[in-house]
C-alpha cells in the first residue's frame, strides 16, 4: 500500500515537472505514465484497483497548485512530507531512457525536502 502512494505522488511530480522551467517531453510524461499505472497494477490486489481512480490531469494540476505554494512558503512540515514522493519521482525518472536530465533536476532541489 505504502509502494502504491510512492507511485502514485511521483506521478504528480511528473505533472508538476510538465509545468517546470525545463519542459518534460510529452512522450517521457506518458512513459512515467505507463510506468506508474504498470507498478501499481503490479503491486495492487485486483480487488483494490477496481475501487482506485487514477488522477486526472485537472486533479494533478491542482494537486501540484498547493507544492508549488508550499514550496514558496517554505513549510517544513509540508516539505518533509513531500520528501518520499519526491525520491520515487525520481527513480522513476531514472527508469525512462529520458528521464535522466530531470532526475538530475529534481535530485538538485532534494535539500529542499530534506527537513
């Protein structure tokens, strides 16, 4: 269950990312896409991925509204919680042959979370 939340908050890491300064490809989003619902139809009882919605981009994007505020407020309770969905986004990243540069980008801000 704890794997299916890491999974699930990298994929709106990947989201957020799609908003960065340094744009994802849209292929390397649908990659990390594929691979999210992949693992947590891999590592999810049947009987819970019938009860599960995956987000929606608007659900996303609204989602990644509030870390873009809690990280310009600095919150540390905030930023501690983020800290594992931030890791598994990037080890995510590092599974998708594009993804290095943004693994990079986003392992550069890991302090950040680190409180």
């Amino acid at each position: 269950m704890k794997h299916c939340f890491f999974t699930l908050a990298a994929w709106l890491i990947l989201v957020h990312l799609s908003n960065a300064p340094a744009q994802i490809p849209a292929d390397l989003l649908e990659q990390a896409t594929q691979l999210g619902e992949q693992l947590a139809r891999e590592h999810l009882p049947a009987d819970l991925l019938d009860q599960f919605e995956f987000p929606s981009p608007e659900m996303w994007n609204d989602f990644w509204g509030n870390v873009t505020s809690t990280l310009e407020s600095g919150s540390l309770e905030d930023l501690a919680w983020m800290k594992p969905a931030v890791e598994s986004a990037i080890e995510m990243l590092r599974l998708v042959p594009v993804g290095a540069p943004y693994a990079d980008w986003l392992e550069q801000r890991l302090d950040y979370f680190d409180m």
